[in-house]
C-alpha cells in the first residue's frame, strides 16, 4: 500500500518462532560440543591404553580445569552482558528504523541522519552481497561513512528473525522516499528483497519462483558432481 507523510504507519516485526529456535538448537549443540571437546580431548590423551595418569598429567589436569570452569564462567557473564542488548522487536515509523533492546534502550536508524553515497557507482541506499562468511545487508550513508541497516539480527544466541522482514525493508524504504526525496535507493535492493518500487508491495510469485529455480539449480549442480565422480573417480556421493 502507498502512504503519504500524513498518514504514514509504524510497522512492527513478527518473530519467525522456527527459525529462532533452530538457531538456538544449533549454538546450544555448538557449545556443548565445544565444551565435550575441551574436557574429553586431554583426558582421552591422558588415558590411553587406559594408563594411569602420571604426576605431571595430574599438575595439568589441577591448572587446566579450573582454567576452563573460570573461561566458561567468563564467557557466561559475558552473555548475560550481552544479553541486555539482546532485540526484541523490530519496527519502522515515520522517523525511521528502531531495533528496541532487552534492557529497554532503542537503536534507531533515523532518515533524517542519512546522506548522499560518497563513492562512485554505490548509491545513497544500497546492499553489500554476502559471502560465506557474512550474509549480505543494507547500507546507508551517515557523515560521509558506510551505516549498515539490518532487519534482523543473527548472532548467535542472540538472533532475532522476524518473518516479515521483506515487509520491514519495503516500509523503510517508502519512508526515505516519502520523508528524504534527495536519497536515491539502488534499484538491486528492490530486486533482491521482490519489492515493487512503485507500490512497495512484496512479490510473492517472484519470490517462491526464484526459490524454487534456485533450488532445481542446486539439485542440478548437486548430481553433475556426483555423475562427474561416478564416472571419473569410480564412487558416488549421492546413490
């Protein structure tokens, strides 16, 4: 729907319950593994052959397991501090993108404070691609400087995923336009969010479209490999 600045709305995030608790699943699975790692590959040196330990084996184990219960205390406090940062909501007004906190602070990404792009070819609001290290992002302009704008958050034990994400980044950006006509929104972050420029609504054919080629895409490149290996190498992967 296309607003005006009278009467322009505040939308909120809508939690993806799944996706948040997977993620969890997965760092708690993490750190459990982590945390067997660290106390099952000393001893399982220490007790090979189901020897008994020596004088030495004992001064280590007496340094290091404390070490290691005063690290995991460590990085717990250290959670429960970053925990108050922790999002819990996301939304976007008139004013501009809010991530509200656990502790009850907000940081805001404010139209007002956007600026034009200072380098060639980038526009004022434009997206950095993701690689396999990071996942690829929004960004603006503040003071001449890169500003990344997220709609989600995914760090680990403190992810937040809203469902409605696409809605979130289609809202924020009819409010730059609407509120800040000078900023000039690259086209590639409407292509890649399925938002229609012109009425700012989410393409959802395109969008379950482009999956499903993606995903065919996949399967394709998937069994070339195990065919190439197959033939070439003389075993399979996949069958």
């Amino acid at each position: 729907m296309i607003y005006n600045q009278e009467n322009f709305p505040k939308v909120y995030s809508k939690r993806n319950v799944g996706a948040t608790i997977a993620i969890y699943i997965l760092f708690g699975l993490l750190c459990v593994a982590m945390l067997a790692l660290f106390v099952a590959l000393p001893l399982s040196i220490q007790l090979e052959h189901n020897s008994l330990l020596s004088n030495g084996e004992m001064i280590f184990d007496l340094i290091y397991f404390p070490l290691l219960l005063w690290g995991i205390w460590a990085l717990y406090k250290n959670y429960q501090k970053q925990r108050q940062k922790k999002v819990t909501l996301i939304s976007v007004d008139r004013n501009g993108l809010h991530h509200h906190q656990f502790d009850g602070k907000i940081q805001s990404v404010l139209y007002k404070d956007l600026g034009i792009s200072t380098e060639d070819y980038v526009s004022d609001i434009d997206r950095k691609m993701g690689t396999k290290y990071s996942p690829s992002y929004i960004f603006g302009f503040k003071d001449g400087k890169r500003i990344p704008i997220h709609f989600s958050t995914a760090e680990n034990g403190l992810s937040y995923l809203p469902k409605n994400e696409n809605q979130l980044i289609a809202h924020f950006l009819q409010g730059v336009i609407l509120f800040c006509p000078q900023i000039k929104v690259s086209q590639a972050v409407f292509a890649n969010y399925f938002i229609n420029p012109t009425t700012f609504e989410i393409d959802k054919k395109a969008q379950i479209i482009t999956y499903i080629i993606a995903f065919i895409l996949i399967v394709i490149i998937l069994l070339a490999v195990d065919l190439f290996l197959k033939y070439a190498k003389g075993f399979s992967l996949l069958f």
